[in-house]
C-alpha cells in the first residue's frame, strides 16, 4: 500500500511538473534551468488586488495611450508590495487591445534565450520557427 501511494504522488508531481512545463534539471545539465517557484505565480489564478486600483488605472492609460513614443509600461519597487500581481491583473485587461501579448517571467538572473523562447511560444510561433528564428 505504502508503494501505490508513493507511485500516486510521483504521476501527481510529474502531472503537475508536465502542467507547467517545468524541465527536468536533476540530469545536471547546463542548458537546464533551476526552476524558481515564483515563476509559477505567473500561472496561479488572480487574486483581490487591493489598493492599487490608482496603480492599475495610470499604468492601463499609459499601455493604450496611442500617441505615446515608448512601447514599455515597467513596474518597479521594494519585494512585496505586489509588482507581479499588479501586471498579472494589467496584463489580463488590456491583452486583447493587442495584436499579440505575452506575459513572461524575468528573474533576478535573467537569461535571454530562456526570455525569447517563453515570448515565441506565446506569440504563436511553431517549434520550427522557434529554433530558426531564435
């Protein structure tokens, strides 16, 4: 019994690691990205945002102001104070006011190729185009 329940919870974790397209990294390869759980924020479902209704409201201007020179809204400050969940809620209102979007994840150690390939995916572009264009 003990067996069957361990089974259960290694096709569980494998479900979820397929789910959120996480990569295998115990085979200590360099291509192969240790995964930072709060990139899985990106993917979790919205929670109330409180308090930064003047925040979202001046950053949605901003990202649909046509006449604006600049194409990047960027959001900053001190850890907490709801950066990523103040884009998530952006991102999620003004998407489809655009001909294609993509909300990706760059850390503190950020990595380029990593970057592009999560914005192609995004975009719509196929595995082949992936690999000749990136």
């Amino acid at each position: 019994m003990e067996i069957e329940k361990i089974k259960r919870r290694v096709a569980d974790i494998d479900r979820v690691r397929t789910t959120y397209n996480i990569t295998d990294t115990s085979n200590n390869n360099d291509d192969c990205i240790p995964l930072d759980r709060r990139r899985l924020f990106l993917h979790a479902d919205e929670t109330e945002v409180i308090g930064l209704d003047d925040d979202f409201n001046t950053l949605k201007a901003k990202l649909l102001d046509q006449d604006s020179p600049y194409g990047v809204v960027s959001i900053v400050g001190m850890p907490g104070l709801g950066k990523t969940t103040l884009a998530k809620k952006l991102y999620r209102h003004v998407r489809h006011q655009f001909e294609c979007s993509g909300l990706v994840y760059v850390s503190q150690q950020p990595r380029a190729g990593e970057i592009l390939r999560d914005i192609a995916k995004q975009v719509g572009l196929t595995e082949q185009e992936r690999k000749e264009n990136l």
